[in-house]
C-alpha cells in the first residue's frame, strides 16, 4: 500500500533538494531533466520508472524527445510538493544511475 501524501515545508523540501543532485524547484514543482546516451536507453529509463511509479500509485508529468528526459513531480491531491514527490525522485535518481552505469 502506497505511503500517505505529505505536504512538505519549505525546510523539509530544502533538505531534501541537497541530497537529489540535478533536481531544483521550478513553478512550484521538483523539475529535473535527464540526458542519456540515445533514445532506446532514455525510453529504458522511462519504462522502469513507469514501473516504480505505479507501484506508488504517483504519477510524473514528463516529456520525452529522443535521449532526453523531461520530468516535474507535484502531488495534486495535496496541491504541493510531498514525501511522494521525494521519495519517486529519489527512485528516479537510482534508475537514472544505473541506466548510466550500463552504457
């Protein structure tokens, strides 16, 4: 069962920034963008956070053109930033690292 939605406070969005290198806040969103190496590995990376995210019931607002990756996450239930945006970019972050690792 997927963790409760949390709002999270400035401070708390701000420690959590410092330990997700690359994400930033942008229009009141986490925001990172992605670049692999070609198409088929940024699709990969896709795919298998696809899967996580469905595990979570917490869905990404993203944007794919050839081997880059665009993603924004935002809990709109909550109308906020949350522990499910942080804990799906934290994911994200160790996909991304290990879709790196294997090119």
């Amino acid at each position: 069962m997927p963790d409760q939605a949390k709002n999270l406070a400035a401070s708390e969005i701000g420690t959590a920034l410092k330990a997700l290198s690359g994400w930033s806040i942008m229009e009141g969103k986490l925001h990172r963008e992605y670049q692999f190496a070609n198409f088929a590995e940024a699709f990969g990376f896709m795919t298998s956070a696809a899967l996580v995210a469905e595990s979570m019931n917490h869905h990404p607002e993203w944007f794919n053109v050839y081997n880059k990756v665009v993603i924004d996450l935002t809990t709109h239930s909550t109308g906020g930033i949350s522990n499910l945006d942080v804990e799906l970019a934290s994911r994200m972050e160790a996909l991304a690292a290990g879709a790196k690792k294997k090119s």
